[in-house]
C-alpha cells in the first residue's frame, strides 16, 4: 500500500475520525488536570504530594474493584443493542451493582483505615479513610463515561472529561493563592471533582434514558457475566498494575520516595491516558467487526499506532528533564532515570491497546481474565521482591517489564486468532 492510498483509506475511516475527536479532546482535558497536579505537586512538595499518591492510589484501586469489568462489558453488548429498553436495563442493572459496591467500600473503610496505615507506617489515617469514601465520585463519573461510550456520544464524553478536568484546574489555582498545603484537603477536592459533571447527566445521555434500579434484571446479569467475569479480572488487575507499586513505595521506603514515583508517574500517566482513550473508542467499535476484511484492516492499523508509539517514546526521551523541570518542579529532577522508565511503558500501553480491542470482536472473553493475572503476578512479584532490595528502580522496571510482556502476549494471541478465525478456517 503506498502513501497516497495509505492517506486516503485513513481519511475515509469513521473510526479514525471518531478516535481523533476523543483522544484529542481528551487531551485538552488532560492538560488541565496535568496543570492541577503541577500546581498541587509543587504546593505540597514530594513528602507530602507522597501522602497525596497514597490516598490517589488506593481510591483509583478501589474504583477497579467496584467496576468489576461492567463497562468493559457495556462497551461490548451495548452497541449490538437497539431496543432502548433493553438498553435502559442495561445501564440500570450496572448503575445498581455499582451503587451496592460503593456501600460495601464505604463500610470496609471504616474499618480499615487504620489497619491499613499501620501497614504502610502511614502517618495520615484520614487521607486512607477519604480515599475510601470519596472514590464512589470517580465510579459515578466512569459510569456515565462506559454509557456515553458505548452509545458512541463521544463528543459528550469529551466535554464530560473537559468539565471535570477544569473544575481541578481551577480549583488547584484556588487553593494556590490560598496558600493551603494539606494534602487531606487537596486530596478530597481532587477525588470529588469528577463527580460535577453528572449535573448534566440528562442533557448528555438521550431522551429514552431512564434508570429504574428495581427492575427485574436476570436477563441483563446474564448477558454481562459471560464477559464481565473475566474484565473483572483484567479491570482490578489493571488498577493494581496502575497503583500498587506506590503503595509498596510507601511500605518498604519514605513518604519521600513515594512522592517521587508518585509525581513523575504523574507524568507518564499523561501518556497512559491517550492510550486509554483510543481503547474507549476502539473498544466498543471493534465488537461490531465480524468480517475479515474489517479485522484486516483495523490490524493494519494497530501496526501503524505501534510503530508510531515507538517513535513518540524515542521523541520524548530528551525532554524528559524539562518535563520534570516545568511541570512537577525541580524539587523532583531525582526522579529523571526514573520517568524514561515509565514513558517506556506508557508507549508501550498505547501500541498494545489497539490489539486489545480485537478481543471485543473475538470470542475470548478468558483473555482479559488470563491476562489480568498474568501481569498481577508480574507486578505484585516484582515489587515484593525487589523493591525492598533496589528501591525506586525496581518499581519502575517491574512495571515496564509487565507492559513488555503484556504487549508480547496480546500481539501473539491477536495474530493467532485472526488466522484461527478469519484464515485457516476459511481455507
């Protein structure tokens, strides 16, 4: 395929037009929730933007665990459903497990707090509790974010991510000329922005939508389990991998070192984020594609956003420096070594979320679960086992070599379903 047939099959492509809209739009959102964590990282400074990251960290663990891989499955039934009041079942049914989750993670807090603080020698109890209580706002937003999604209202996904990401921006330059350095207070603004743009809840979903949490929903537990059993896994594994590692920072090391990982992941995660939003838009587009000539073409695809991922990651390497210098401050330049790691395995998420995707078409639904253990194991051994030994570092390779092996896996078993599927069977 030369470059101007090249050209020409990507400017007809919708997916590409919508995964554009999103995860530029995203983008713009990102930059003012980055802004938000530059101002908050260089208030607080990397001890207490370390206290920060703790109570970060376990609220975005517990909302994996209360998803229990429902929008995943949303994205994957929900756009093969045209009766609106199936529909409606749908999102009612996940909005009502959600809503018991969030009690459960309510009570569980209470009694854990403390616990928990003991076994991180973490001196701020209240920020484990509020991460606890507070993490329902990012479980609500994310709900409205699989509908929007799954109904393909990208563009009301985009403007829902913008809302939410101004309120922290501007919030964080509030609390700036406050002049307050609480990490409890900027932690609780933090976790409770997300949950603002649900005010236009009506406005954004479409006229037939209505919730009804006391309806009967067997047929929709039915329908959600045969995948939601296994993003379940995928989902909490993907927090942890997210997360845990700063948790483990905090045990074995110092507020301080956790701050560092913390503020530079910050960073890296910038990079993630794109990737997660070409996986909201590739997502529940893929699991409409049943033909060959439809999965060829997204695979070529996904080979041009892998090789693109790598030259962004090369691009990026020199200014690793300035993008600690001018966005976190340089109270955190020890954490350069560090960054180059992390941005490694944030391309490497973006090249790998297109062959995801295919899985939302394929009938392989144990792959999201087998891969969730698969790289749970990596990161949970890794970091036990060296991080005590070589600190910081350790965290950081233990999580690129996990997307290494993620990459590899998924790519292997994408191709090898392909052909089972759409090659050897036909001949």
């Amino acid at each position: 395929m030369n470059t101007n047939k090249l050209w020409s099959f990507l400017k007809k492509s919708e997916g590409l037009k919508q995964s554009s809209l999103t995860v530029i739009g995203n983008t713009l959102a990102m930059g003012f929730s980055a802004m938000a964590i530059m101002i908050f990282s260089r208030n607080l400074g990397p001890s207490k933007f370390g206290e920060f990251s703790v109570g970060f960290s376990i609220a975005l663990i517990l909302n994996r665990f209360n998803d229990l891989g429902l929008s995943f499955a949303l994205q994957k039934f929900a756009p093969r459903i045209t009766d609106k009041k199936q529909l409606n079942k749908l999102f009612s049914f996940t909005t009502k497990i959600k809503l018991l989750g969030f009690f459960a993670i309510v009570i569980l807090g209470l009694i854990l707090f403390r616990p928990i603080s003991n076994l991180l020698n973490f001196s701020e109890p209240l920020i484990i509790l509020f991460a606890f209580i507070f993490s329902g706002a990012t479980t609500a937003y994310e709900q409205l974010q699989a509908g929007l999604q799954s109904l393909h209202r990208f563009f009301n996904s985009v403007v829902a991510n913008t809302i939410q990401a101004g309120a922290k921006f501007i919030g964080a330059i509030v609390i700036f000329f406050l002049g307050s350095n609480s990490s409890l207070i900027i932690l609780s603004y933090y976790l409770l922005t997300p949950a603002i743009p649900l005010i236009l809840l009506k406005k954004m979903m479409p006229d037939w939508f209505l919730l009804k949490l006391n309806d009967n929903f067997s047929k929709e537990r039915q329908l959600l389990k045969t995948m939601a059993k296994h993003s379940s896994v995928a989902n909490i594994s993907a927090g942890l991998i997210e997360n845990i590692d700063i948790l483990f920072v905090q045990g074995y090391l110092s507020s301080y070192e956790t701050g560092l990982l913390g503020g530079v992941s910050r960073i890296a995660l910038l990079f993630s984020l794109v990737a997660y939003s070409l996986g909201t838009v590739l997502n529940p587009r893929v699991a409409r594609y049943q033909e060959k000539k439809h999965i060829q073409k997204f695979i070529l695809k996904a080979l041009i956003i892998a090789g693109l991922s790598i030259l962004g990651f090369l691009a990026s390497l020199p200014f690793s420096k300035w993008l600690i210098f001018f966005s976190i401050g340089p109270a955190y330049l020890n954490g350069i070594s560090i960054l180059n790691i992390l941005l490694a395995a944030s391309f490497l998420t973006i090249a790998v979320m297109p062959f995801i995707a295919l899985f939302f078409s394929f009938e392989a639904n144990w792959y999201f679960s087998l891969s969730g253990i698969l790289q749970l194991i990596l990161i949970v051994g890794g970091n036990l086992i060296f991080v005590p030994i070589y600190g910081l570092q350790a965290a950081a390779w233990t999580r690129l070599v996990t997307r290494l092996v993620l990459f590899i896996f998924t790519f292997t078993l994408a191709i090898y379903l392909y052909y089972k599927n759409y090659v050897f069977k036909k001949s």
